[in-house]
C-alpha cells in the first residue's frame, strides 16, 4: 500500500527523512563530547521536546542507569550546573526562546552543550560559542520532523554512552522499518477510527514507561485536529481518571495501548486488569497494540499510527493540520 504524500504531510517520507537524519556527519559532535557523564539533559519544546520523552522512555526501558532529564521549560534544574551532564538543545527552528535560553545557561555555566536545529538563532548562538550544531533536514513543521529531531539525538547519545552505540544503531533500524510498517497497518486497520474521534476528547490509557507514545499523540491532536486528548497513565489513572467511567459521556472515546516490550512485567497486569474493567463498566475500547521488536521500534510505530490518525481527524473535522494560528500568535508574546 502507498501513501498518497498530500494527505499525510510528511509522513510517507518518515523512513527516509530518519535514515538521511541517522547518517549525518557527526565527527565536529564528537571532538566537543566530554568521555564521561553523570547523565543526559535534552531541553526542547513541542515537537522538538517530545524527542527528550522518547528518548528518556527508550534509554529507561533498555536499562540505562543514569538519569535522563527532560526539560520543556525556560531554565535548567539547578542541579545539572553542578553535574558531569552533557545536555542536548532541541529546537526544529532554532527559535524558541526556552530551548535558547537553556542553551545560554550552559555557556554561562560552562556545561557540555550539543545544539541541534534546522538553524535560527540556536545555529549562530552555538558558532558564536563554538558549541557543536547539528544542522538537520527540514520538514513542513517541527512535529512533521520527528524523525529528523530524533535519530541525531541518539547518535549523540550513542558517542557519548560507547556500550550503547551498536545497540541503539541496530534499534534504529528496525524503528524505520517500524515507521514503514505503522504506516500500512494504518492504512488498513486504522484509518475508519478517525471517523469516530471527530469532536470527541479521547483518553488514552498507557503504560507510564511509555509515556511518550500518549505524550505525543496528545500534541499531535491538539496541533493537528486542534482537539483535546487526556493522557492517562498507568499505573497512576487506576487512582483517578479511571473513576469517571461511572458515568457516561457522549463525547468521550477510549484507547488502550499494549506493548510486547512491556509484557511479562507488572505492568502487563495493569493493562489487563484496565481493559477487564472497562468494558464491566460499557466501555468501546480502541485497543492500539503496538508493534515493532525493541522499545524504539514499538515507540515508532505508536508515534507513527497515533499521528497519521490525528491527521485524518483535522481532515474529518476541516481544518488545516500544518495552521498552528494560536502557538504563532503566543510566540510574537514570549519570544526574544
Ligand atoms: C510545530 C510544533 C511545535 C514546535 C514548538 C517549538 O510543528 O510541533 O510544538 O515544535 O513550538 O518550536 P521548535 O520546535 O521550532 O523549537
């Protein structure tokens, strides 16, 4: 099955925008990378920042012992000034004035800094201090570019955590082919589920340690279809969320995300016992089993799917997936 390109944007050129992104020259990257660090600090808004959440749930789940600190805010923790980190800037543009000034506070701080974006000011504030940039390709938006944003960030994260290099170059891969494949089953399993998320706020539930997949998917509806989402985490919504389904809402829709990665552990239990659970309570589940043979893989693939259909609803309900009129409109308030 093909993608017809005007439809789903950028998507039907994810595999090869990641594998163009993931064989950028990184040598200059290299030089500048300290040989050790106490941890990973990725600082990014939106688009740019859901890297830092996939990237924190990926490296969690395949057991990487250091922490890794997501920041979408306008200043670093405290902390990190007086840590070994190595913190990576995100910004598709280059312009968005919490990523720039996280940047500047590592220079003022003397922390090991990576910029990586299309250009913008983050480009000449990482020339001016001889910091290393990467330059990516350009997509239709930042959200568009994911696979752009994300597949540097992990080489990166590769060159500076050696025992993880070959590891993650072999996840990435099958993550692209997991992309590719999203895509199919999207097309033949999941495309009429659009229809019954026109005008609705979806919960989705989802295991915490995959939180991004729910993260994302959030803000691509809400920047795509212009629509809300509530992201429920599990365990954490069994104590909360969960409670509403007493009643009934005719403008709610449900999902459920399962994962391969997942199952054998606790939270397989989880699932089960909020699948089991809802549908006592008259719950029509969407169930989005998620594919692919490592985390990164399934985290693509629920990326992926979950994006296409957030695409399909902004058709469904009229308006212009790419328009983003009000975070433009915000942005002429904060930026600097
Ligand atoms: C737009 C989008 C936004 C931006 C965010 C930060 O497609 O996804 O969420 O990513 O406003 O801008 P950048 O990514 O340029 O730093």
């Amino acid at each position: 099955m093909t993608l017809r390109p005007e439809s789903y944007i950028d998507y039907p050129r994810w595999p090869q925008l990641a594998r163009e992104a993931y064989s950028l020259d990184l040598s200059h990257v290299q030089e500048k990378l300290p040989d050790k660090v106490d941890g990973i600090v990725i600082s990014g808004m939106g688009g740019s920042g859901i890297v830092g959440d996939i990237v924190r749930d990926y490296l969690s789940l395949i057991g990487y012992d250091k922490p890794i600190i997501v920041v979408k805010d306008l200043q670093l923790p405290k902390f990190v000034t007086s840590r070994n980190f190595l913190v990576i800037t995100i910004s598709y543009s280059g312009n968005t004035t919490e990523t720039i000034r996280c940047f500047e506070e590592c220079v003022k701080h003397n922390i090991p800094v990576v910029a990586i974006s299309t250009g913008g000011k983050l480009e000449e504030l990482a020339k001016q201090h001889n910091a290393p940039h990467v330059k990516i390709p350009k997509a239709t938006a930042p959200r568009y570019g994911l696979p752009c944003l994300l597949y540097p960030t992990l080489r990166i994260v590769g060159l500076v955590e050696k025992s993880l290099e070959s590891k993650i170059r072999e996840h990435a891969e099958s993550s692209i082919k997991a992309i590719e494949e999203a895509a199919e089953d999207y097309l033949t399993h999941f495309k009429d589920l659009s229809k019954r998320l026109v005008n609705k706020i979806v919960m989705i539930y989802i295991p915490q340690p995959l939180i991004s997949i729910g993260t994302r998917f959030k803000n691509d509806m809400n920047e795509n279809a212009k629509q809300p989402v509530v992201v429920c985490p599990l365990p954490e919504s069994e104590h909360n969320d969960i409670a509403i389904h007493v009643r009934k809402f005719d403008f709610l829709e449900v999902m459920l995300v399962r994962s391969k990665s997942l199952e054998g552990t606790e939270y397989e239990k989880h699932v089960n016992a909020v699948e089991q659970v809802l549908k006592q309570y008259g719950i029509d589940l969407h169930l989005i089993n998620l594919k692919g043979d490592n985390v990164l893989a399934e985290i693509m693939y629920g990326i992926t799917l979950l994006g296409m259909l957030t695409i399909d609803v902004a058709h469904l309900v009229g308006v212009d997936p790419v328009k983003i009129e009000v975070i433009d409109n915000i942005k002429k308030y904060v930026s600097k």
